[in-house]
C-alpha cells in the first residue's frame, strides 16, 4: 500500500503541553498540502486529556512528548498500550530530556518509533509516517489472524494445515476429535495426527471412495490449484487412539456421511506454496436435500412424461408457455409443435369456457370437449382449467383422455340394455340372434355370429350372423368338434381366442375371408361366439373385455334357458310321473281286487269272470275278456268278457286267427309275448280290426297271455277309449296279473284233478341223458325204481327209490357225485337179506335239489305216478285229470326234458269215491310219513325183519320208543282209513289202487 496515500486522512493526537511537536507536524503538513492532504492533527496537554482523547475518538497515530504535565510520555505510553497494544505510539522528546537510556526505555515500553530530540522535522514526520504504516500492517495481520482463527476453530468443520507435500501440521479440535486424537498437557493436541500424510488419516479409512481421491487432491493444491471433493464415508462406531482405525461419530443409526472436502494452497509475498489450508465440512444433510430435490425433480420428470394426463399452460391470449413432455400421448404432437399450434383454440377448440367464470371461480373442472389428433383421430377429453401465475403463463389446462372411458361406458350401456332383452328370450336361438344384432352396438365391430352346440351330432352349427359377417366372410359352415379349426378348439379348449389376423391362425376354415382381426369366444358348453373386423389388430384391451362380457352375458341367458328347459322337463316328467303314480295306483288297486277274487274262486269261470269284471268297473278300463285257444290250435275263442255293451259286437267283427296274429290278443296268443298297441289309429287302412276298434272307441289295446311256468290257459285282452293307456308299469303289471290269473287257474284245476274219480295216464321214453334217475342208472349200472311218492321239505324233495341189480351203498356212493342230488342214503338192502354172499338191490334215500319234475307237474295238477330208469333209457308215467288239458301236459314234460317220446296214453279209473293214498297222507303228520317209509323200504317189516327197531332209530336219530310210537300211530291211521271210513272187508283191501 502507498505509504503516503495511508497517512493522508490520518488523525495524529499529539500530546505535549508545548507546541513544539504539534507545531512541526503542522508545518510540515501544510508544506506537502499542494501534493497531498496530510494527516490531520489534535492537541492535547496532559496525559489524562490523551487517554480520554484515545477512548473517545479514533486516532491513527499517538505522538507524545517525555515532558508532561501530569506524568511522563513512558507512562503514558504504558497507559495506552494496556488498552491498544495496536495503536502506533510515537515518542518525540523534543524537550531535550532524550537519551540513549529514554529511547531503549521507550522501545521497551512498546512505542512505535522513537524521534530524538535533535532530528529534523521532516525525521518527525517520517516516523508518524512510519508509525501509522506499521500501524496499519499490524492490524491487517491480526485481522487475517482472527479471520484464520475463525475459520480453524470453526466447530463445524474439520480443518487441517499441511504442509506443501501434504503432511499435517497442524489439526483444529474438531479434526482431533473426530479420530480420538490425544489431549494431553505434556503435548500439543495434535501430536497424534502432525507429521503424518493427510491421505493416511483414520477419517479416511472407512472412504467409499477409492482413498486417492483425498491424495489427488492434495497434490494438486499443492501445485496451486483450489481442489473441491466430495466423498461419502461409511460410518460405524468411534473408538480411540491414534491410527486404529476410529471413524465418525455414527448420529443416525448408522448412516453413512458425506463431507465437502476443500484443499486451499497458501502462498508467501512471492507467490510461492509455502502450507496447505484443508476444510472438511459435514454436509450430509444438504447432500440429501440436494438428492431428494433431484430425485423429486426426477419423479416429476417421469411422471410428466409418462403420466396420461396432459398439462398445458398459457398467457391470456392462449400462446403456449408451458406444454407438458407427454402431450404426444394424447394429441400425437411433439411439444414444439404443439408450441406451432399457436394457441390452446388451435387445440382444443374456441370457447371451451367461460373467462368471466374462470375469474369468478377460480377453477373450472370436468369441461368435456372433443379434440382432434395428428392422426386425425376424435379424443374425447375432460378438461380442468384454472388460474395460475408462473413464468408468465395465466391458465393451466389438465386434459385426461376419456375416450376409452367413454366408449366402455357407452358399449356397457348397449350390453345392458343386450343382457335385458335376453331376460325374455325362451330359446337359444332367440338368445343368438340378439348377440349378433347387438355385436355391432357393444363392440363397433362389423361382423358378429353365433355357434351352438349339437351334443347328439358332436357339431358346432351355425345359427346366427350379423350382416357384416356375411359381407366378410359369407354364410358361416358346420364345424365337428373333433376337427381342427378355430372355432373348435375355442369351444374344447375352453379359452377365448383374439388374433391380431385370423389369416395367419394354423386352423383357419377359410383363408379366403376379408375378415381380419378376429375374437373367438366359447360360450360355455353352448357353443361359440365369433366376433371381427377387417381391420388388422383390431381389439384392443376394450375391446377384449366387452367380447368377454358379451360372451358371458350370453352364455349366462343360455344357461338360463337351459335351467327353465330342464325345470319345464323336470316339471313335466314329474306330471307324467304323478300320472303313472295314479294309473299304477288304480292298477294297484284292480290287483289287489283281483287277487282277493281269485282267493274265493272255485271254479275257473269265476276267475275269469272276476279279472274281466275288476279290469272295467269303474270306469278302469272300456272293454276285456279272456280267450282260450280252440282244439286244432287254429285261433282264440273267447270265454268271457266285460264292459261297454259293444264288446262282443267287437269279438264277432274281428278275425281272431292265430295265423294271421293281427289283433292285439291272437299276436299274444301265437307269440306267447304281452303286445300293446299304443294308438289304434296308426295305420288305421292296414289292418281291419283297428277300424273295428275305433268304431267302438277302442284307442289303445294290451294282450297279455295266460303263461305259468311254461303252460299257457288263454289269453287276456284289455281295451282303453284313449291312447297311450299302457306305459311301460302298466304293462309289467298286466303281465305280472296274465302269470298270476294262470297261476290261479292251476290251483284251481289242481283241486278239481283231486277230486276227479278218471284220469289220463301218460307213459313218456325219455333219453335224456341229464336226467338225475337216467345218470345215477348208468353210474351205478343199475335199474332205479320210483312209485311217485315225494316228501317235500324247505330246500327241495325227498324220494325212495328201490334199486335193483347194484349194492345200495354204491348207488348212494354214486348218487352223492351229481349236483342235482343234495344228499343221499341206503335205507335198505334186497331180497338177498343182509348175509347174502351178493347183496345187490334194495332201497336208497335220495335228497333233490329243486326244481324236481314232481313238483313242476303238481303246479299244473299233473302227477307223477312212477319212474323206472336203467342204463338204456327211462320210463316216465303221468296221471292228467280231466280237468286238465293233456296236449299242454304233453308239452309241459316234454319241455322237461331234451329227448323225450309219447308211448301211450290211457284212461283209468279209480276204485273209490276218495283216493285212499291222498287221504292218508294228509293224515299222517310229516314225522310219521318219515318214519314209516324209512321203516318200510329199512325192511323193518320184512319177514326176518332186515333191521330191528333200534336200528331205525339209531338212523332217524330218535329213541325206539319214538319210533315204535310212530309205528303203531300210521298204523292205526291206515286201519281206520281201511276198516271204519271206507267199510272194505280185509281180503279186498290189496284192490285198492
């Protein structure tokens, strides 16, 4: 600084009760005044008025005499420098009390500059010159001093002084107690850390950063280059001493730090590097506002460009001042030409709002306008308009695109007013053919149809298609289920189908079709609905989920026709079910009649009478009667009959030939088979007996033939005066009461065989070789005899044959081998006795499995008489009573067996009144019967007896006297039968047959 441009303006105090400084300082000013200004010199005495003058007042300079009036110039001196250590003092005695002494005292005492009392003025002048400039130097350097002093002892930031190659010399408190560094008395603060590389610091150990960072740094501050880093440090915890790796202070929980480090290189007066000034300053929290302010200036960027939504600002002449980056979402413009537009008119269109509104509210929202895009596509926008203030744009404009909205609400509105008419449609093609018609309106697509289902075909037929369909594609063909193509692998798969063009689909039907963009959608397990377009890509997501919706709007109607189908089904099924109930009720109750009628009959025509009496009272049924085949077999002759009076005009007006076998009963007759005619008026010209019936109100006709096991008594005919009155229970009911009526019917002729006083015997060959009597004669190689008398039991019969020309054990043993032998048993031995050298004959109990031929005739009141069967053949003898037709018991045996021949037939009469063998069996208790025949045929009454009575005991398993009991008892029942009821002499009895 130019010294003179310093002691210019300066304040001198000059203190000394003369005027001999003061004076020269004056004089010497205004001498310089022409060239310069000069300090500007004040007055004072005494020592008091100088130290009041320095305390009140600014001066830039003291110059003092030794002479006071109040102390000397060196206590002054001492005074001002307690206060101002600063301010330049100069001693001037100009008094003549300076010496070396006073000046030595004088330096000591802290002046500035020291004049002799023998120097010059202009000496004086230079040395407050000297003074003030010295002065003024000092206070600059204890500026800087404190400036540093603030800077190093910041709390807040770490501050180290390097030296030129980077080594530490010195280190402020926060800097030490960031690494732990030591405090001790004996040694400065920062021994720890001077002296060593700044880049090998603790602090820097846990740097993110690679540590050459710090190092570069330095280096090149140290080449005169101001360096700004800034680095992040991984923070954990703090630990002590010097070089083990100590770290920040962790503040929040860990997280890591970052520090602005500045590396500050400080030069001498001649420019040199002589020290390195390094800063550290904490500015986490700035780095993450900094962050978050890019992070967020990030977001808004994505979510302006991204966002559907676009925002347009402009003044209030409409100019664009802010156009959003995502404007081409919606208008296809880039924003600059958006900006080339002009104005939001150009855009939107005039008069979108009102402006006095705008001002009123503030903000006005939901305006919905329509706007064009660069593609020439209509948009259909809801605009929210208000007023703002920002870089010179008035109005914002947030415009969100509706258009899909708007169109999806529109096509639901279609679709519901579809899925409402299709609450009334009653089949399902109705229901396809509202699809199609209202495709066009919920989809905007040209062409639309309809498949269903054919589950008895497994094809999908066409049955509805909208008029662009067959602009497009033409009539739509059947499709197999099973074959390859779009629409049946939709309906299999179960899975909608949307092609961008249904040309590249691999199973298209039809490559020739102008259809391009397609939708194949199943409609559940009714079928398939097609939906297209001949535009390419042409469904969109929209697009999609309305052809969703439609389909199962759709699909919903058919599966509520299918239920009203199935409940209408149910409910008619249920009537038809109610109806059989109450025919099977009434049938129920003519059988429950009829069984109770046929329990009293005596007779045949009573049983007769009473099924065709039960069958039409009431109103049951219009007309039946009972037919019996006539004597050469030739046609039915009816026996009797009942209900409307034209009945028997019926029977004389109708062939009933079994040859012709047209009428309902003569087919019965010859096929032995229930025939039921629905509907008598089908084919009413081919058969002359339906016109007769219908004369006479016949509408419905059931033959049932009479059949019990095998043998046939006739047939029953039964007339309704409506159609279809024998179902399917009706008919297993009536043939259920044929099979009964001739059950009833051989009980009855049964009764009357025994009663019957003639019979017809038949004698049959029979060569069967299954027959059980002809396989044990060859087993055994023996002749087998049996004279018909069968015991009955729960399982089967019980028969004694007399067997002759084989040992009775043998033929048991023989016997026991066939499965319709149950069990068998030798009663007795033959003619040879029990010590005959060749006992051969006798007599074996055989138990037979049902059912035995015995029984079978007995049903039809048949008996067999007698059976005699040999190795060669068998011989068969049956008793018919009159009452019985023969022919049919011919045919019952010969049924019987596979190879059977008629030898003769005969008629024989009985001796008595009553049959004495049925009478006494009916007398003898199942137990006697026993007894006496395992008695008679054991050779108990043989003469030698063959076995005694507690042989026939120990074989029936009883005691002798039970047995001698049951003895005596048939014995007694026989003699009364012989001697008191039937009065025959004793030498007649063996005529009795």
């Amino acid at each position: 600084m130019d010294s003179e441009g310093i002691v210019d303006g300066a304040t001198v105090l000059v203190v000394d009760p003369t005027e001999g400084a003061a004076g020269s300082l004056a004089d010497s000013s205004s001498a310089g005044r022409a060239a310069r200004t000069g300090p500007e010199v004040q007055r004072v005495s005494s020592a008091t008025a100088a130290l009041e003058a320095v305390e009140t007042q600014s001066a830039d300079c003291v110059v003092t005499a030794q002479a006071l009036s109040d102390e000397t110039g060196l206590d002054l001196v001492e005074r001002i420098r307690e206060r101002d250590p600063d301010l330049p003092i100069v001693l001037a005695p100009r008094d003549g009390n300076g010496d070396e002494r006073l000046a030595g005292e004088a330096i000591a005492a802290g002046v500035s500059e020291y004049v002799p009392a023998d120097c010059a003025d202009s000496d004086l002048e230079a040395a407050v010159e000297r003074a003030i400039e010295a002065g003024c130097d000092r206070r600059e350097r204890r500026q800087r001093a404190r400036q540093f002093g603030a800077v190093f002892d910041d709390p807040e930031t770490y501050v180290w002084v390097l030296e030129p190659d980077g080594r530490v010399s010195r280190a402020n408190e926060t800097a030490l107690e960031a690494i732990g560094a030591t405090d001790a008395v004996e040694s400065p603060p920062d021994a720890d850390v001077r002296g060593r590389p700044f880049a090998d610091l603790p602090l820097w150990r846990r740097l993110e950063e690679d540590r050459s960072t710090i190092r570069t740094a330095v280096e090149r501050a140290a080449d005169g280059t101001i360096v700004h880093r800034e680095v992040t440090l991984a923070v954990g915890g703090r630990t002590n001493g010097a070089g083990s790796g100590v770290e920040l202070e962790d503040d929040e929980g860990g997280k890591s730090r970052t520090l602005e480090v500045t590396v500050r290189p400080v030069r001498d007066e001649s420019g040199t590097v002589v020290s390195l000034l390094a800063r550290a300053s904490d500015v986490t929290e700035r780095a993450r506002l900094e962050r978050e302010l890019r992070e967020s200036e990030e977001l808004h960027r994505v979510t302006l460009n991204n966002m559907t939504d676009t925002v347009l600002i402009t003044d209030d002449d409409g100019a664009f001042t802010y156009v959003c980056p995502n404007v081409h979402f919606i208008f296809g413009y880039t924003d600059d030409e958006i900006h080339e537009l002009g104005s939001i008119d150009e855009l939107l269109g005039p008069d979108l709002f009102d402006r006095e509104e705008l001002e009123r509210e503030g903000v006005l929202t939901n305006i919905e306008c329509t706007a064009t895009d660069r593609a020439g596509r209509e948009h259909t926008l809801l605009v929210n308009v208000r007023e703002v203030s920002i870089q010179g744009g008035t109005t914002l404009y947030s415009c969100r695109d509706v258009t899909t909205r708007k169109r999806r609400e529109e096509a639901l509105t279609a679709l519901h007013r579809t899925a409402r008419e299709l609450l009334y449609a009653e089949s399902d093609r109705e229901i396809a053919d509202r699809v199609a018609a209202d495709a066009a309106d919920v989809l905007g697509l040209e062409a639309s149809g309809v498949y269903l289902f054919d589950g008895d075909e497994n094809v999908l037929e066409p049955v509805a298609a909208s008029p662009g369909m067959n602009r497009l594609h033409g009539p739509l063909s059947s499709h197999r289920v099973g074959e390859d193509s779009v629409s049946g692998r939709a309906f299999v798969d179960g899975e909608s189908r949307f092609f961008a063009d249904v040309r590249d689909a691999e199973a298209l039907a039809d490559p020739t079709t102008d259809i391009r963009g397609a939708a194949v959608v199943p409609l559940g397990d009714h079928g398939v609905f097609l939906a297209g377009s001949s535009e390419i890509d042409a469904f969109d997501d929209v697009d999609r989920e309305l052809t969703d919706l439609l389909a199962a709007t759709a699909e919903a109607a058919l599966d509520r026709v299918e239920r009203e189908r199935s409940l209408r089904e149910r409910d008619r099924e249920l009537k038809r079910q109610n109806r059989r109930l109450t025919r099977l009720d009434r049938i129920n109750e003519i059988i429950r009649e009829i069984d109770a009628a046929l329990v009293r009959a005596e007779t045949r025509e009573e049983i007769e009478t009473a099924v065709c009496e039960r069958l039409t009272a009431a109103d049951r049924f219009a007309f039946a009667w009972i037919g019996t085949t006539d004597a050469p077999g030739e046609r039915l002759e009816p026996s009797t009959h009942d209900g409307t009076g034209r009945g028997r005009d019926y029977l004389d007006g109708v062939s009933l030939s079994l040859a012709e076998a047209a009428e309902p009963a003569a087919r019965a007759a010859a096929d032995g088979e229930t025939t039921v005619v629905s509907n008598v008026a089908d084919r009413l010209r081919e058969e002359s007996w339906r016109s007769e019936a219908l004369a006479r109100e016949y509408q419905s006709v059931a033959g049932v033939p009479l059949a019990y096991d095998e043998f046939t008594y006739g047939v029953l005919a039964v007339y309704a005066d409506r159609p279809d009155a024998f179902d399917e229970v009706t008919r297993s009911v009536l043939a259920e009461l044929g099979e009964t009526i001739a059950s009833a019917i051989a009980a009855v002729e049964r009764k009357r065989a025994l009663l019957t006083d003639s019979r017809t015997r038949l004698e049959f060959d029979v060569g069967d070789d299954g027959f059980v009597f002809s396989r044990l004669a060859r087993r055994a190689d023996c002749v087998l005899s049996f004279d018909g008398g069968v015991r009955l039991h729960e399982d089967g019969a019980a028969v004694f044959a007399t067997v002759e020309g084989a040992p009775v054990d043998a033929v048991a043993d023989a016997a026991a081998d066939l499965v319709a032998v149950e069990g068998a048993r030798a009663v007795g031995a033959g003619d040879g006795g029990a010590d005959a050298a060749d006992d051969r004959g006798g007599t074996v109990l055989l138990e037979l499995a049902p059912p035995f031929l015995a029984l079978r005739l007995a049903d039809h009141g048949v008996v067999l008489r007698s059976v005699e069967a040999s190795p060669d053949g068998a011989r068969v003898v049956v008793d018919v009573p009159p009452t019985v037709d023969a022919g049919n018991s011919v045919d019952i045996v010969s049924n019987a067996f596979a190879d059977v021949e008629l030898r003769a037939k005969r008629t024989v009469e009985r001796t008595t009144a009553r049959d004495l063998r049925t009478e006494l069996l009916e007398r003898l208790t199942e137990r006697q019967l026993e007894v006496v025949q395992l008695a008679y045929y054991g050779g108990y009454f043989e003469s030698p007896r063959e076995q005694s009575g507690e042989e026939m005991a120990d074989a029936l398993g009883i005691s002798s006297a039970a047995f001698y009991r049951h003895v005596r008892a048939v014995q007694r029942k026989l003699f009364v039968l012989l001697f008191d009821e039937l009065g025959l002499p004793a030498n007649t009895a063996s005529g009795v047959e």
